[in-house]
C-alpha cells in the first residue's frame, strides 16, 4: 500500500503542477484546466480552487507520491 498523500488546497496543486511542466489554460467557475506547455501528449487536468481537495486526485497523475510530497513540502522528509 502506498503511503497517504497529504490533502492540499487546489491552488498549491496547481503550482506543484507547474513544476512539473503544466500551466493553466482557462478558468470556467472554481475549475482551472491545466495542460502540459511542451507535450501536447500528456492529458488535461481539471484542479478544483477548493480549500482542501482529497489526495484521490492527484493518484491519477503519473509522478509518485513521493516526488509529489518534496514538491509540496520540500524541507521535510517523506
């Protein structure tokens, strides 16, 4: 089993996708629709500007939990 991802707001999620690559390309309420700037291959994702999203999200994203968690929280361990 894998280790529990930490629960963060839809605006952290969005700048720890931008790390990887992807930038947000419009807005339609409280959904951004992010896709990849250099490979048109990768899918779209939709993040929710939520105060706190569930960790059920960001399993679908091909990074591991643990790049995810130095991405959100770069000073401690894993």
């Amino acid at each position: 089993m894998s280790p529990k991802l930490p629960v963060v707001s839809g605006a952290d999620l969005i700048r720890a996708l931008g790390k990887f690559g992807y930038v947000a390309v419009r807005q339609k309420g409280s959904h951004v629709r992010l896709r990849h700037a250099s490979d048109p291959r990768r899918l779209p994702v939709t993040v929710p500007l939520h105060a706190e999203i569930a960790s059920a999200p960001s399993a679908a994203f091909s990074a591991t939990p643990r790049s995810l968690w130095k991405t959100f929280f770069p000073h401690s361990s894993f």
